[in-house]
C-alpha cells in the first residue's frame, strides 16, 4: 500500500478554518487540514489515541486541540487523515480520523470494531455503520 502524505497546515488560516469548522460541528464534520469539508466517498474511522471530549466546545479549546494533534493529521500514513468532530448529549467529540476508500468497507468495520467505536461514517452514504463498540477509550491504546 502507498503511503499518503497528508500535508501540512502551514498556513494559520487554515488553523481557523479547521476550528471554525469543528467548533460548529453540528451533527458531525469530516475537515481535511486545509480547513475545507472532506466531500468524498470514503468510509470515516477515528483514531482513539488523540480524541477528545469537550462540554463546552468554544473556539480556544478546539483550536487548542487542533495545535496538538496538527501532525499526527498531517503526517504521512497509509490512508487519509482529517479532523472529525460530532456531536451527542451537549458533548462535542474530537477524533483524528483515517479514511478508508468505500471499497474497503468491512476493513474499515473491523477497524471501527477493533478501536471500540460506536459507529464509523460512510461519507458516500451519509450513514452511520454501528459496529457495537461502547466508544470508551480502551486502556491498551
């Protein structure tokens, strides 16, 4: 498999955009680095290692976030990354997330199965998979 060099952002700009964009999530985001909304077809998977939970999503804390998990998105990987954000309860979600090609959807499930996910997102779709996690973290990550 090739491995994908995700970029980079460079750009402060692109800080903002990213922010702005998870900060008003709504119902879910996919934001690739250059701050713009991923509109492909891939399957959505999080990457618990660099998640994060915030009650009360403002601007500041989500850039923050952003800052500190800049480069595990924009790093060289076998697949996509992005930011993902949804949100549940009056809880916002941050995830890094790798895209798998909507080919390779029972990987994706059994990665989505293997991280503990709740559910994982098919852009194509526009529809949740479950795959019957309970989306706590597990301690061997």
């Amino acid at each position: 498999m090739t491995k994908i060099d995700n970029g980079g952002i460079g750009d402060p700009t692109a800080y903002g955009l990213v922010t702005s964009a998870l900060a008003a999530a709504g119902d879910g985001a996919t934001v690739l680095p250059t701050g713009l909304p991923y509109a492909g077809s891939g399957i959505v998977v999080a990457l618990p290692e660099h998640a994060a939970f915030l009650t009360t999503p403002d601007g500041p804390t989500v850039a923050e976030w952003v800052r500190t998990v800049a480069s595990a998105v924009t790093s060289t990987s076998l697949r996509p990354r992005a930011f993902g954000a949804w949100q549940s309860d009056g809880v916002l979600y941050l995830d890094v997330v790798e895209i798998f090609p909507s080919d390779e959807r029972d990987a994706a499930v059994a990665a989505g199965r293997a991280r503990n996910q709740i559910a994982i997102w098919d852009a194509g779709r526009g529809e949740e998979i479950a795959t019957d996690g309970t989306g706590l973290p597990d301690p061997g990550f």
